[in-house]
C-alpha cells in the first residue's frame, strides 16, 4: 500500500524557519517524481515545488522560488520542504504528493502537515 | 484567487447527474491535455479522479467522468450517491513545468 506521512509543520514567527519531511512506503521511492502542494481556506489548493525522480530537475512556483527549497534523500524515501523567511500567508496546510507537473496528476497524497505563521 | 475557476457550490439530487466546470486559459486547460480532478473530504487528503482529461485511475467508478471543450474542462458525476458529497478540484498543467488548480466546488447532494 502507498504511504505518504509528512511531518514537521508547527507554529512559527515571521521570518522563520521550518523543514518538513514526507516519508514515503510501499512504493519504489527513487522511480517517482515528487511535489509539494499546500491548501489554505482562502486559496484552495497551490503546487509549490516539484523534484524529478533522480533530482536532477528542479521547479517551484513564483510564489516560493528563492525561499522554498525542496529536496529528496532516497535512501530514506524521504521528501524534504525547507522553508525560509516564512510570511503569514504561508499558513496552510501542506501535503506532499507523487507525481509529474509535466502530466499534471498526482496519484497519491499524504495527509498533510499544519504549519501555522504568526507572531 | 486561483488560476483556473470553478463554481463553489454545487447540487444534485440522488440518482442525478451534476456537472462542475473549470475554466481556464489557452495557457492552460485550453492548451494541453493535463487536466486532472481530485475528490476531497473534510480533513482528508486529496484523490485523483479523473486525469489527462478523461482517464479514469484504477479503482474510480465509471459515475464519473471528465470532458473539455476549448478552455473549459467538466466534470461529470452520474447517478449521483450521497457518498459522492465532497470538494472537487481541478487541475491543469499550465507549461513552463508549472501546475495551477481551481479554487474547489463543494458537492452537495440533496
């Protein structure tokens, strides 16, 4: 069965910093391209960033380029969301899901992870 | 506000049939095939539904079904059953290795 469990998501200060992580189970981990999406109440859902199976190809949207870096350790079929100079409209809830941007589907998502900005 | 609209709300009596539109750009829904739908319950994680605009996943019933026409894609629920009652989103690829969804529909049925 696919697993995905993200993991790391906390309250924050602006200008903060936050590492979330994706353990991923019962697939082979290093065949996948992955992404991070988000989903806040006012916006609905929003693609973020996306890693390609080997990590070689690299994409994030405009909204996080130059703060969000993910990344991908595949000897722990591990997802990772580093998050820097955090913003309160960063709020949201964050879910990590195997796919491809350039077929526009993720099959599977996890469960997501809470991570709340304020002062 | 999202990059591809849907409506927020809506309905369908059981048995029914309910359509949700997604409209977007020649940019985006219109310009490719990358259309995807995925169901949505509270606190859950998002399941695709429908991709490549029409395809069904393994294990999705065949009440649902996806369609597009110029920058509008749809999703179809036949036969509608209260277990249907959830958020819909769509999706599409929008090039420039770029993703954008739509702001959600919430499916009641009545």
């Amino acid at each position: 069965e696919v697993q995905l469990v993200e993991s790391g998501g906390d309250l924050v200060q602006p200008g903060g910093s936050l590492r979330l992580s994706c353990a991923a189970s019962g697939f082979t981990f290093n065949n996948y391209a992955m992404s991070w999406v988000r989903q806040t109440p006012g916006k609905g859902l929003e693609w973020l960033s996306a890693i390609s199976d080997n990590s070689a190809t690299i994409y994030y949207a405009d909204s996080v380029r130059g703060r969000f870096f993910i990344s991908r350790d595949n000897s722990k079929s591990t997802l990772y969301l580093q998050m820097n100079s955090l913003r309160v409209d960063d709020t949201a809830v964050y879910f990590c899901a195997r796919g491809y941007v350039s077929l526009g589907r993720f099959d599977y998502w996890g469960q997501g992870t809470l991570v709340t900005v304020s002062s | 506000q999202s990059a591809l609209t849907q409506p927020p709300s809506a309905s369908g009596s059981p048995g029914q049939s309910v359509t949700i539109s997604c409209t977007g750009t020649s940019s985006d829904v219109g310009g490719y095939k990358y259309v995807s739908w995925y169901q949505q319950f509270p606190g859950k994680a998002p399941k695709l539904m429908i991709y490549e605009v029409t395809k069904r996943p393994s294990g999705v019933p065949d009440r649902f079904s996806g369609s597009k026409s110029g920058n509008t894609a749809s999703l179809t629920v036949s036969g509608l059953q209260a277990e249907d009652e959830a958020d819909y989103y769509c999706s599409s690829y929008a090039g420039n290795n770029n993703l954008v969804f739509g702001g959600g529909t919430k499916l009641t049925v009545l």
